[in-house]
C-alpha cells in the first residue's frame, strides 16, 4: 500500500502541531490494534551520560497489515479508546 493512500484516509492536521514517532511493531495479536516500541535517548542531568529508553504505544490500524518486526510512522489523533490516541501513516 503506497504512502499516499495511507495519508488521504487521515484527517489533515489543524494548526496544532501533530506529534510523529517511529518504532518497531512488537505485537499485533489484537483486532486493528499494534504495539509499537519507540526508542528515544536520554541523558543523566549529573553524569551527561546517554541510555536508550522505550515506550511501547498502542496503535490504530485501520487494515491489519503491520505485522511483528514491521517498522512503522504513526501520528497523534483523537482518542479511539481508552488507550489508543494513535493512528498508523506508513508502514
């Protein structure tokens, strides 16, 4: 599925500024739902030393085509269900 298609289906964003992350699928059992691992560095205040930090998001996708060990782009949207705030724009 071409990116293209992907971003017409999504609502363009308003003058807020839409967060964007890029992460790894490592679960994707639910129905239209994926986990998705986003790593980001981090750095302590005192030492300046660097360490890696991972958040697992619940996704939205519209399709079921992610897949575990996809790498993926997803954006902020409106809430879809009690933690689902996500929404897959490229696979």
């Amino acid at each position: 599925m071409s990116e293209k298609k992907l971003e017409e289906t999504i609502a363009p964003a308003t003058s807020k500024t839409v967060k964007r992350f890029k992460g790894v699928v490592v679960r994707a059992k639910g129905n239209k739902t994926v986990a998705v691992e986003v790593e980001t560095v981090k750095m302590n205040k005192k030492y300046r030393k660097r360490f890696k930090v991972s958040t697992n998001y619940q996704v939205h996708d519209e399709k079921n085509v992610c897949k575990e060990g996809d790498k993926v782009t997803f954006i902020e949207c409106r809430p879809l269900s009690k933690t689902k705030r996500w929404r897959i724009t490229e696979k």
